[in-house]
C-alpha cells in the first residue's frame, strides 16, 4: 500500500468540509454574515423579528469595527486586542438585553466552548505531529472495529498528509493560488488511500460521517466567531 503520495491538506472528506465552508463563508459580505449570525439565534432562542434585527445590526456594527482595528497600523497588537475584546462585550450586551438569564448563560458557555476549540486548534496546527495523532484519533473513534494496524497506518497516513502541509507552506516557488489548486488537486487521492485502509463496513461508516458533518458545519458555521 503506497502511504507516501504526494497528498495534502483536505485529502479527507472530513478535512475537506471544514475547509469548504471556511471558503464559502470568506466570500460573504459582512452584512451577510451579521444576518445568518442573527437569523441562527434566532431559531436558537425563538426571537422576534425586531430582537432579531437589534442583535443583527450590533453584529454586523462589531464586524466592522473589529476590522477598522485591526487594519490600523499605528496601534499595537497588544491594543487592537484589547480594542477587539471591547467590542466583544458591548456586542455581548446587546445578545443579553434579549435573552433571558438563563439563555444567556447559555449563549455565553457555547461561546466559551467555541473558543477552547479555537485554541486547540490552533495549538494543534503548530505542531503536525501532534495535529496527525489527533484527527486520527477522532477518526478511529468513530468507526467500528479499527484494528491496532488500521489505526497505526491512518497515523501514518495523516502524518505525511501533516508533513505536506508544511513543506507547501514553506514553499516560496508556489503562489497561493499555486498551492490552493494543488490541495484540491489531490484531494482524491488521499480519500483512496484512506479507503484502502479501511473495510467495506467502516468505508460505509465514513460516508454516513460525512454526510451528517457535512450537516452539522451548514448548521453551525456562524457560530465561531
């Protein structure tokens, strides 16, 4: 079995949703993304339409500031973050004045939630090793009946996958543009090498991943901030 093919980031069905909405949600305006902001708490919390628009234009007013802030050059980073965090909280305050305490306290633990995953994530793309033990941990986790040897070359396969990445990143002859076609370029390939290492049974398991992740991004995509 070949595991060291040339594949890069979003080889993987699972990868590749995450990556997929992330260029879906770049091409929204921000007025559109403070809308489908609001529109998901809405549904969350059964607002009206007039608490729906009071947090849709407190969003869409924190989007832009936050990016007045951090395009000026003449400020620190320690300060745009802090300027940043301001704006959260007065944001926050307008999400609070209409939702009950309860639902508030809610609002506020997802959020929290949210960021705690941000942070591993972002821990996690700093060291490939770790990030390619930790997808193929989750991964295996999901699947019946994965073998000590199954789950080995799926590290394996992850790792090089991770190692890629890197080397894509570091690579200076490759535009942006250059390296983006080249990962959706191999995608397909590491979605076979991934199926050659799993059975029928635990294939049909992945493809009924895909599709319910697939439904929980659509769904939650707004939610990170």
């Amino acid at each position: 079995m070949k595991l060291l093919k040339p594949v890069v980031l979003g080889i993987f069905a699972i990868a590749s949703l995450s990556l997929n909405a992330q260029e879906e949600n770049s091409t929204k305006t921000p007025a559109e993304k403070a809308e489908k902001r609001a529109a998901h708490i809405a549904k969350e919390y059964d607002l009206t339409e007039e608490e729906t628009a009071k947090i849709e234009a407190a969003r869409l007013d924190f989007m832009n500031t936050s990016k007045k802030i951090k395009a000026d050059k003449t400020t620190t980073k320690e300060v745009k973050k802090s300027q940043i965090q301001a704006e959260k909280v007065r944001y926050s305050a307008v999400v609070k004045s209409v939702l009950s305490d309860d639902e508030f306290a809610t609002f506020e633990a997802k959020m929290e939630e949210k960021k705690a995953k941000r942070l591993e994530r972002a821990a996690l793309e700093k060291d490939p090793e770790a990030r390619a033990k930790n997808k193929a941990e989750k991964l295996v986790a999901k699947l019946s009946d994965v073998t000590v040897e199954q789950k080995m070359q799926i590290e394996v396969l992850f790792l090089k996958v991770a190692q890629k990445i890197e080397a894509l990143k570091a690579n200076t002859d490759l535009t942006d543009e250059q390296k983006k076609e080249y990962i959706k370029g191999n995608k397909k390939d590491g979605e076979r090498a991934l199926e050659a290492i799993l059975t029928e049974a635990q294939n049909k398991e992945l493809e009924a991943l895909k599709v319910t992740l697939g439904e929980a991004k659509k769904a939650t995509d707004e939610d990170i901030k």
